[in-house]
C-alpha cells in the first residue's frame, strides 16, 4: 500500500497519489489507514441429536419426504411410543413420527403394528422384532456403575433380544451391537441419570 511506502520515504509519493488519497470516500480512508478487524465467527449453535424413529424406517432422508404426517403410526402405537415431532425441529422434520426412548421406548409389540399401517411407505412393515433396526445402544462405561465395581442388569432385565446385553467376566455390561435393534428399553430402565446406556439412531 502506497501508504507504507509514504511512511519509508515521504518523497517517493507522487503529486497523483497524494490527490487521488483526499478525494477517497471516507470508509475508504478509514480501511486504508486503519486495518479492518477479522469478524468474529459466530458462536455455532448445538444440535440436537437425531430422533429415534419407529420401526420399518428406510432412512432418515426418505421418512421425511415421504411422510404425510397421517398420524396412523401414533394411533397403533400400543405402548403410546411414538409422537409427533413438534415444530422445534424445523419444517421438514415437524409431524414426522419418533420416539423418546427414555420417556417411553419401543416395547416390540406383537406384529410390529406401526410399521404396518403407513400408507405412504415412510414406513415399511416388519414382521419379527429381529429385523427391526431402529438403532443401536451405546454404553458409557464412564456412568454405568458395573464399570465401578457395583452389580447392575436391569438394561439387561428388559432387552427382548438374547445375546445383546451380556455381563463379562467381571460383571461389566457390554453392548453385542450386531444383534441390538435399537428399540430403547435398556435406555429407559437405567438407573442412572443421565443414562449410562442410550440409543444412537439409524441414519
């Protein structure tokens, strides 16, 4: 910038340069004598972790867009899991079925009856709580008290699928992620608070 120039040598500024300075607009004149300051970044807004879906859903993406918001699902909940999602999550996820699994979880009810009455194919039927993939548990060994040392299975108490909770040799809770359908009874029956053990949803 000519201006450092004008700093080193004053006689190495031309008569041009020195005319061409006075008749800058004054915003001009103030970024080239006084640096502009970087913006500051906005402080990011934290996100909510994704909702837990019911049953029978394809992907997050396709229950979206072709949810109608019918309401069907709610109504044959028998566990009344499932509620609309309020306007809180925006426009795209609003009347869109999920499930707070800590408030009330998926219980696998016989015939999976929420998969089977969307009409518009949001959600596909399931037939056997097996092939359900809702999600899956994730432990806290940080929170979940047989990490230290107290005996604990009232996650696995209420899991419906053998085999997906199992004690270790030590008497630690351990997750068998293949075989976990996401449906969110360990969360719920945690003793601790916040839950040692909480459902990561399906994509």
């Amino acid at each position: 910038m000519w201006l450092d120039s004008m700093a080193k040598d004053p006689k190495s500024v031309s008569r041009r340069e020195l005319l061409t300075f006075w008749r800058k607009p004054l915003q001009q004149l103030k970024e080239d004598v006084i640096p502009t300051k970087p913006a500051t970044p906005p402080t990011p807004v934290p996100t909510r972790p994704p909702p837990l879906r019911p049953p029978g859903m394809m992907h997050e993406i396709m229950l979206q867009n072709a949810c109608i918001r019918c309401g069907k699902c709610v109504e044959a909940c028998p566990a009344d899991a499932i509620r609309p999602l309020d306007a809180s999550w925006g426009k795209k996820m609003e009347g869109t079925p999920a499930i707070f699994a800590r408030q009330q979880p998926c219980v696998l009810c016989d015939g999976l009856q929420c998969s089977h009455v969307c009409p518009s194919g949001a959600l596909i039927p399931v037939y056997v709580p097996k092939d359900v993939t809702m999600g899956t548990a994730l432990l806290d060994s940080s929170r979940c008290v047989t990490y230290a040392g107290q005996a604990c299975d009232r996650c696995k108490a209420v899991c419906l699928i053998e085999e997906t909770l199992v004690l270790d040799e030590h008497g630690r809770m351990t997750v068998n992620e293949d075989r976990c359908v996401g449906c969110g009874l360990c969360e719920k029956a945690c003793p601790t608070e916040p839950t040692s053990i909480r459902v990561q949803p399906r994509d």
